[in-house]
C-alpha cells in the first residue's frame, strides 16, 4: 500500500513524487509513455516562451545555453531531475481505472494493479486533441500535432487555428518552402500570440507569403483539396496536408470514471483550491488538467508548485 500514487509524469507529477520521497512518504509514479511525454511530442525546434528557472523543480538549477530553452534542453533537465532523486516511476503503463476501496484506492493499469491511501492525477490535457468532427478528418494527411517543417517542402498545407501553435507551424511551413493557408472561425489572429511571433505572422498574411481566412471554417477535407466556407458560401483550394491545431484538453471522461465532478461551464475538477484535493476525499489534481477548458491558464510555471502543496495536505490529514 503506497501513500501516494501519482498519474503522470510530467513537471507537475515529478514536484510531486520529489515533495513526497523528502518527506518520506512512500509512492509511485505511473506515466503512459515516457518521462514529461507531452514535452517529447512538442515540435522539435520548439523554445519554451518561460525562462529557465521558471520551470525549475527540485530545487535543482536549469542551465540553458539562451533566455528561453529548447525542447531538448527541456527533455535533458527533467531526465536529469528524475535520475538526480532517483524517482520511482513506471513508464508505458497506462492507468485504465481507479476504484475506491475501504483502505484507499485500488489503480487498474495496463499491467497490474496497486494500492494507495491517495491518488494524484496530474495527466495534462496534450494527448487529447479538440476534433472537429468534419467529413475527412481521418484522412492520413491531417494531423492534430505539428513537429517540423521539412517533409512539407513545396506541398499545399494548411493549418487550422489562429493562437501561438498555428502562428508557429505557418511561419516555419512557410520559411521552409511550403505553400500555406491559415484557416480561422474567428475574424482576426489571438491576441494572446507571444508578442514577438504575433507581428510576424501578420506580415507574413499581408504580404500575401502566407494565405489566410478568417471568419472560415473547413466544412470538408478530401485526398488532394480541402472545401472551405464562409459567409459568402463554399470554395475549393488545393491540398496535401492539413495541420488542425485546435487545442487540446483533458481526459474528461476518466475524471469522471474516478468519481470527480466537473464544473458545468469549464469542465475544471471540483476542488479545494487550497489543497487540490477533488470532491472524491483522497484524489487530488494538479498541473494543467485543473484548468478544464481554460488551460491556457496553468503552465508549467505554476502548476510545478502544486505537488508542494498537495504533499502538505496529505501529512496533515494524517
């Protein structure tokens, strides 16, 4: 029997097993893929728009070689992290379900089963892209995740979306010779664009070097075209590879498989926001998946604070 049980792990689940394993409580770690696996699947060139020590855990210092720190540099920092405390952690393991049970809880996973007083559910919301339901959808071409420019060399691509992920696949589809198109619902880029990328794009759509739509919608994707409408009605362009960067969120449906109610209007977990702790006594959420539908509002900068506060809760109840 654990004291804790962690699900995921990425910076939020990692400060976790760190406050425990300091405070002496006994736990373990269960991730589906590997270590921080969001941050894996992340474009390959991609910076991270926090500097360094905000994304620091473990009070273990993250050198970077610029102001804002690679991907890669982000993968090496929390692997060093995780073998600096030596973190018990089962990777490739997928928690499948978690009942409640007179000592605690019982998580069901995709090789065994263990026991805990507690669970932390701290998975993240990047595995789960917002589909649009459209004719086409499942096409091979179409992909829910961007990771580099290259394969798309003088190809038809477009890419859905209008915030910081879609800025950043059309300005690197286009500067690597792609032919692009953004498509929006909405009648103008997100405001909430880094400051530095978001003056870029919109030349880039003025000058005409990246074709853009706004108050647009796919209504279909087909082998070699995508069909495009707006309020004028219906219109064809020519396509080899759509990129639908709509967002992502969190696993709803397994929340409310462990018992957690959702808010009505943002599907974030009912919690105390003091202590993390859900309306299940002893399953606490952390990290980004708190957010519900407004995740844009828990990064890893605060989010890596929650374990600390997660682990107080559950001495004290002791």
């Amino acid at each position: 029997m654990y004291s804790l049980v962690i699900i995921g792990a990425g910076p939020s689940g990692l400060s976790a097993a760190i406050e425990a394993q300091k405070n002496g409580l006994s736990y373990l770690v269960i991730e589906k893929g590997g270590i921080v696996n969001s941050i894996q699947n992340f474009p390959a060139e991609m910076s991270f728009f926090s500097t360094p020590e905000l994304l620091e855990i473990g009070d273990l210092p993250f050198t970077s070689a610029q102001m804002r720190p690679t991907r890669a540099e982000g993968l090496e920092y929390y692997t060093r992290v995780a073998g600096h405390y030596k973190l018990r952690c089962n990777y490739f393991e997928t928690v499948t379900a978690v009942h409640k049970i007179e000592t605690g809880f019982n998580i069901v996973t995709s090789r065994s089963q263990y026991q805990a007083n507690n669970v932390l559910i701290a998975t993240g919301y990047y595995d789960n892209p917002n589909f649009m339901n459209i004719p086409g959808e499942e096409l091979p071409k179409v992909s829910h995740y961007y990771d580099e420019p290259y394969p798309f060399f003088q190809q038809n691509v477009l890419v859905i979306g209008a915030k910081n992920s879609a800025a950043i696949a059309a300005l690197e589809l286009y500067r690597h010779g792609a032919k692009v198109t953004l498509v929006h619902r909405g009648d103008q880029l997100s405001e909430k664009i880094k400051y530095w990328i978001l003056p870029d794009i919109q030349n880039r759509i003025k000058e005409g070097s990246v074709s853009a739509h706004f108050n647009t919608h796919v209504a279909q994707i087909n082998e070699r075209s995508v069909i495009l409408k707006n309020r004028d009605g219906q219109f064809e362009i020519l396509n080899d590879f759509v990129f639908a960067l709509t967002g992502y969120h969190p696993d709803y449906d397994f929340l409310v498989s462990c018992g957690i109610e959702l808010d009505a209007e943002t599907h974030a977990p009912k919690q105390n926001p003091a202590t993390f702790e859900t309306n299940v006594k002893g399953i606490f959420a952390a990290g980004s998946i708190i957010a519900g539908k407004n995740n844009n509002s828990i990064f890893i900068e605060n989010g890596r604070l929650h374990g600390k506060m997660i682990i107080e809760a559950i001495i004290s109840s002791r």
